[in-house]
C-alpha cells in the first residue's frame, strides 16, 4: 500500500469517457465477427435461444465476445419475425 498521505490510491482506475469511445470509430458488422470465431463460440452465438445458457471458460477466450454476438443474432432473428425482444447484461 502507498503510503498514507501521498494521495495514490492502492487501486487504478480508468476513466472512459465520450471522445475515447467515439474516437474508435471501428464498426464491425456481425456477418463479418462470424467467420472469426472458433466452433464453439459459433454454434453458441448463432443457434437460437431455448432456454438459459451458461457461458464457461478462462479470461480472453472469447466469452464476451460470444455473449454479444449471441444478442445481436437473437435481436435480427426477433425482428425479421416481427416479435419483440430485449436484452438485458448483469
């Protein structure tokens, strides 16, 4: 721990603001993060959604990634069938 009084923290913070989300500018449109993706995470993100899932595995395998794929097919699917549809990340 710093030592008190020297005004540093024990814990780093980042702060994100607006201009560094929109400085990216990166869009990638879905059709094209499909092909990128293991098996695994493919058949989870495409196939439709029956009941709860649950997502397993280590950091940087790709679980987030998955996750938000998995919602963006769920909500094309929703929409070309004209049926509502929500998503909601806890």
């Amino acid at each position: 721990l710093p030592p008190e009084g020297s005004g540093t923290s024990p814990i780093a913070s980042t702060q994100l603001s607006d201009a560094d989300r929109s400085a990216s500018g990166i869009q990638v449109p879905f059709e094209q993060w499909v092909p990128l993706l293991t098996d695994k995470q493919r058949t989870f993100a495409t196939r439709p959604l029956r009941t709860c899932e649950r997502l397993e595995g280590p950091a940087g395998t790709g679980k987030t990634l998955a996750l938000l794929l998995k919602v963006v097919a769920t909500l094309r699917s929703a929409r070309a069938e004209g049926k509502p549809y929500h998503a909601l990340f806890l």
